[in-house]
C-alpha cells in the first residue's frame, strides 16, 4: 500500500482489529479458509520516561548539550551498524496485549530473515509457544527477491515459498521491504533530542525520525486507520525512546498516541474511532549485534519456490 494513497475509515474498529487485518493478510497469500495467522515491544517512551543525565549522575537531563546527546547515539550505535550482523525483534502490543513478534537477522551485504508469530488468542504480554501459537510465518530476502512461508499452509502449498510481486507486503508488515527491512532502515534515521532518563549503566534519549520512517513500522492495517497524502510527509517527525545499555543502543518504543500527534501535526486525520485504536498501539523494536559467524541467508531452492499465480490456483510448487 502506497503512503500516498487517502484511506477512509469504513467501519468501527477496536484495537483489536490491528493483529486481525493481519492475519487476514495472510489468509489472504495462501488463497484457502485458514493459511494461518502471522504475526508481534518494550521500550522507553520518549514522552513518558523520567529525568536524569548520562554524563553527570543525578543531573539535570539539560546538563547534557545536544552535540553531546547525538555524539551519545552515534557511539551506541556504532556497535550495531558498523557490525556484519544485525539481530532484531519488532513487537506490537495492543493496551498490554502482544499481537505480533517478528524475530529476524539482517547482514551488511547479504539481506535479512525472519519468523513472524501469532497467537491464537490476544490477551497477554508474552509472546505465545507451543499450542498458543495459531501460525507462524518465514521470510527471506534476497537481492531484490521477497520469500515468505506460511507454517499452516495445507498441502499442495506445504513447505512451499511464495516468491512476492512487486508490492505485496508479506504478512501486512511495513518494514519488511527487499535488500534493507524497515526494521534496520529505523536506526540510520534516529535523531538525538536529550536524555531523559539514567539509571546506572540504562540512559534514556528521547529521539525523533521521519514519519515517512515510523509509518514502515505499522502493519497495513493500522496504516489504513490514517488520512495522510504522500505531500504531508515531508518535514513531518515524530518522537520515539531509544534505550542504550551499556552504551549500545538496544531498544526503540513508538506509541500510538505520538503517532496520532504526529498525523494530525503534519496536516493528516485520524477518526476518533481510530484515535482509541492507535492510541492503545505500542510498538518496540529491539536490537542487539548478531554472532559475526552467522550463516548467510538464501534463497529457498527454485523446486521450492511458487508464484501469486501459483498459490491462487492451488497447485504449490
């Protein structure tokens, strides 16, 4: 779905709908009753978190000049971006209910993978296992090629990876795009604002991005709840809390209610019914370097591999 494109809000949405349009996405790939459910974040907040400063213990946050709070990010995530291997996991929660895990790798040169989870049902903090899990979904990225592979796909389509056309957006997720995932896109774009918080070696730095960026974090579904033309994008921002642990940048939090403020600053509209949804939206993404000895991704083998036309005509690969 293009950034461009007005959507309208049709129908009454709880925030619930947000994990259900993207199960729906994935029915939707399979082309049967039930290819499964895809699917899911803990982070600061840079409008809520409390005060304290990283160069001065129980400072003020202000005792920290701006060149020194950017010179902070860049060095927390040095580790991360000059490193061969990214690991990340992007989760959104509804209130305090997880919708969606995606756990992925991303390498410097070689493209990135990843396991999207869902739960059968919505209601807790904790990303579910066993019989919890209602589907799960696999995706890899090579060159310009996207492959996803659903764990409920019934035979022919069984252990088959569907090679996506030009567009299509595996599992209704945003940031998982060819060559360089959204997910990974996020941290080039941080911007340092101030710390906000410290707590011995845990610094709070309240960051901003493009909101062009931010959007790539929401599935489809909850991008459909705005009214926002492709013009209103540029210069607009919106605020997120970045985490540094030990000096390495390890967590990212987007709220909803800052996105909302976001839209609407940028000349956009959100419905009051989809502000109660947005508003109970919280989205975390967190990183940490990944082992320099991890195999590289690849492209499943060519007997493995189906077409759209394929799937819809139900005969697999």
């Amino acid at each position: 779905m293009a950034y461009g494109r007005r959507v309208r809000l049709r129908s009454r949405l709880t925030a619930l709908a947000l994990a259900g349009t993207l199960v729906a996405t994935l029915a939707g790939c399979g082309g049967g009753d039930d290819s499964g459910g895809t699917p899911q974040a803990e982070t600061p907040s840079a409008s809520t978190a409390p005060s304290a400063d990283p160069t001065e213990p129980g400072a003020s946050p202000d005792a920290a000049s701006s060149d020194d709070v950017a010179t902070l990010l860049r060095a927390a995530l040095r580790p991360l971006v000059d490193g061969p291997v990214i690991d990340f996991k992007h989760e959104v929660f509804s209130d305090e209910a997880l919708a969606i895990e995606t756990r992925g790798r991303a390498f410097q040169q070689v493209g990135w993978q990843s396991t999207t989870t869902s739960p059968k049902q919505i209601g807790s903090a904790q990303a579910p296992h066993g019989d919890e899990i209602k589907g799960t979904m696999q995706v890899r990225a090579v060159g310009d090629d996207l492959f996803m592979q659903l764990s409920t796909w019934q035979p022919p389509l069984a252990g088959c990876w569907l090679r996506t056309g030009s567009g299509q957006v595996p599992g209704g997720l945003l940031a998982m795009t060819p060559g360089v995932p959204g997910y990974v896109t996020l941290l080039g774009a941080l911007t340092a604002d101030q710390v906000v918080a410290q707590d011995g070696t845990r610094i709070v730095v309240a960051t901003h991005v493009p909101l062009r960026i931010a959007l790539q974090l929401l599935t489809t579904g909850a991008l459909g709840l705005l009214q926002l033309d492709a013009s209103q994008l540029d210069g607009s921002t919106v605020p997120l809390g970045a985490r540094l642990t030990d000096g390495v940048l390890t967590d990212v939090q987007l709220r909803g209610t800052d996105l909302v403020s976001a839209v609407r600053a940028a000349g956009g509209e959100v419905s009051p019914d989809a502000e109660v949804t947005l508003g109970q939206l919280r989205i975390s993404v967190s990183y940490r370097p990944g082992p320099t000895d991890a195999p590289a991704v690849r492209a499943p083998g060519a007997e493995l591999v189906m077409t759209n036309a394929e799937v819809k005509a139900g005969r697999g690969c």
